[in-house]
C-alpha cells in the first residue's frame, strides 16, 4: 500500500450498473477527508477536428474513445500532490470543451468510469480496485430512465444504441476487466453491506497514514 501517496480507489461497471451510486456512498462517508471524484467521462478525446456527424458515429464504448495517457498522466500528478486541469466534456457538441477544472490534490482520490482497469498503466496506480456487477436487465431500465429523464432522449433511440453499441461493448470490453477487480459489488449503490466493508478499509488505511 503507497501510504505516502493519495489513496486511489477505482470503481468501474457497465452503463447503468450502479458505480456512481457506489462512488458517491463512499465519498460522502468521509465528508471531514481531504477526498475527490476523478471521472473517466471528462477524459473523452477532443473531436474538434471531426464534422458534427462524425462525432455522433462515434463508439463512446470503445477504449479509443478516451484519451487514457491524458488520464494518467494527470493521476500521476494528484499522487504526487500536484494539481491538475482537468477537462470538461460537452455531451451536446460531442467534443471537449474549452472549459477546464482546476483540481487540487486530495488524499483520497476516487476513480470512476466504465474502462478504468482496462488499461495495466491505470491499475497499477490503484489501491483497492471495485468492479460493480449489475444484471443487464436491470441496467438498461436504469440507463433509458436516466437518458430519457436527464438527456432528452427517445425510447427508440436509447434501445437501439444500447443493443448495438452499449450492450456488445459491454461484454467484449467490460465485463471481461472483472477479473482485475479486489472487489465485487452486486447491484451497486443498494449493496450497503459492501459498501460499508470498503469504507471501513479505506478508513483503516487513512488512520495508519
């Protein structure tokens, strides 16, 4: 364990499995901690150079979709207490936005997204890494609630990216850096007994740092 460095603690699932809900439970638990939220979705490539059109046939799935060495680059910085400018993504235009975060280091650094431990560089800056494992049934309700609710979204258009994008980026991408994970959470943000066994070992890390 890297006790002169943050504490990073990966937490990554499928669309709509619940691994935000798991984040946050675990981030509002330490709310007196020096603790942060690092999101793989503000890491999407900037598609400025793309037409709109194109950016909309893009695979949002695919590990290429994300600008991984930007990622660790920054991760890199937060364990060695340095700030970072983190970007902004626009879900409307499909491309980076010109808007930037400045992020100062924490001591606990929560990384959350759907293709953190596909990458060997990533998972061996991780302390503790959490795959969240949610039934595809039950995560496709939650993901056309959600993108209907919040994104504007059809239900035509909801299925139909997740049966031919979504789901097969799933199972050929996702599930499969199951086997990397220390932990595994059933049904996310509900599985209050996992959670409060993580944040009983993140608390226990804290106090011997």
């Amino acid at each position: 364990m890297k006790n002169t460095q943050p504490i990073v603690i990966g937490v990554t699932g499928g669309s709509g499995s619940g691994k935000t809900s798991v984040s946050r439970a675990i981030f509002n638990h330490f709310p007196n901690h020096s603790i942060m939220m690092l999101e793989q979705d503000s890491y999407y490539k900037d598609q400025s150079h793309l037409s709109f059109e194109e950016r909309l046939a893009t695979n949002y799935d695919h590990p290429f979709a994300f600008d991984t060495d930007l990622l660790i680059e920054h991760l890199t910085q937060l364990l060695n207490y340095q700030s970072i400018e983190k970007p902004v993504y626009d879900y409307v235009e499909h491309t980076r936005s010109s808007d930037i975060i400045v992020q100062e280091p924490k001591e606990v650094i929560i990384l959350e997204g759907i293709l953190i431990l596909e990458d060997s560089r990533l998972r061996e800056l991780m302390d503790i890494k959490l795959y969240v494992d949610t039934d595809d049934d039950m995560r496709i309700i939650r993901r056309i609630k959600r993108d209907m609710e919040e994104r504007g979204r059809t239900l035509d258009s909801v299925i139909e990216q997740y049966l031919t994008v979504v789901k097969p980026m799933y199972h050929q991408f996702i599930e499969p850096t199951k086997r990397y994970a220390d932990v595994i959470v059933p049904e996310g943000g509900e599985n209050h007994v996992a959670i409060d066994l993580i944040t009983t070992k993140v608390a226990s890390i804290l106090n011997e740092v």
